[in-house]
C-alpha cells in the first residue's frame, strides 16, 4: 500500500478507489431537525429522500429517536400529499366531497406554493409538477391566493400548511385537466423566484 494511494477503512478491510454513492444532509429548521440521503451521479446530488426512524436510528445511540422528519417531506419546506378524497369550499356553495389529486407543496417567504402530480407516488426531483386543478392559485409559479387565510406563523409545520390550503375557500370548481408540467427542481426554483 503506498502513502499517497487513498484507502478507506471498509467493513471488508481497505479500499483504495472509494466511489462516492450517497451523502447524508442534515437540516435544521425552527421546529425540528431532519435527515435526508442523496443520491451522487458524478455531478450533482439527486433523489433526495428522508430517513426513516430505523435508519436514523442505525446512526445513533438512541434507540427509539423522537420525530425528526415528516415521513412526506422531500426538503426543507417541500413535501408532497398522496391523493384522497375531501371536503372542499367553493364560493357561494356548500362544501363538498371532491378526489384532491396527489400534490406538492413548498412554503417560500411566507406563502404556500402547490403544485399537481399525475402519479399517486412520492416525486423525484425529475417528476412532473402540474397546474393545480383549483383557482385561487397564481397561474405562473403556483402559488396560493391568500385572501381570508390565516398564515401560519411555523414555517415548517406541514399539518398547519396543508390545513390552510383544504380548509380554504376555492373560486370555482376544481378542473380535471392537466396542463404543461415542469420538472420538480425547476418548480422549486420558480417559487423561489429563481
């Protein structure tokens, strides 16, 4: 073995070519902290996806680790919802039960930006982001008109998110039809207003 090669001690002893793979992230946010493994294809950091309770606790000492991730998050402020039948509020008409379709969403700078998904799956950073189906959603970067909503002061509290958008008031009935879709990462982007 020469000094100068690069070894990593391995389970099976060394390993002078060590190929990066994956790479875990840590994040902290104002009410919690969360993990998340990435993918590495040579240049860039793909696929997030957060750890489970038995991976996280395969890192630690601790047995039985407290809640640190929402199991629906795909990043910091972004997570999706599987699809599922609620009740919805259309101007000047009772609510009603409607079939939401699987949706994304990401807090940015105090709003709440959603997005649609044709598959009933978590979403990859390559997956499609549609229109939504509802008015009262900026046409351009999708974000939610917030008129008569409260804005929930915890910028990471999904449950609180996702109870702004179902709980409020839609202008029209939602529409079936999906439109040009973008890919999840540029998405992001937009309504980071990158």
């Amino acid at each position: 073995m020469k000094k100068s090669e690069s070894q990593w001690i391995t389970t099976t002893g060394y390993d002078p070519k060590p190929q990066l793979k994956s790479a875990l992230f840590i994040w902290e946010m104002q009410s919690n902290t969360i993990a998340t493994l990435h993918d590495w294809d040579g240049s860039a950091y793909t696929n997030p996806r957060p750890l489970s309770t038995d991976e996280m606790s395969s890192l630690t000492s601790n047995s039985e680790p407290s809640n640190i991730f929402h199991p629906r998050l795909l990043g910091p402020r972004l997570w999706w919802a599987p699809k599922k039948r609620r009740r919805i509020k259309i101007k000047n008409s009772k609510r009603r039960t409607f079939n939401y379709p699987p949706l994304v969403f990401r807090v940015e700078n105090h709003f709440l930006f959603v997005g649609q998904l044709r598959k009933n799956e978590r979403p990859t950073e390559n997956t499609k982001v549609y229109e939504t189906p509802f008015s009262g959603t900026d046409v351009h970067y999708s974000r939610m008109g917030a008129c008569n909503v409260r804005i929930p002061t915890d910028l990471d509290d999904i449950e609180a998110w996702e109870d702004t958008f179902f709980y409020s008031m839609f202008n029209g009935v939602p529409k079936q039809k999906l439109g040009k879709g973008v890919k999840l990462s540029k998405w992001v982007k937009n309504a980071r207003g990158k």
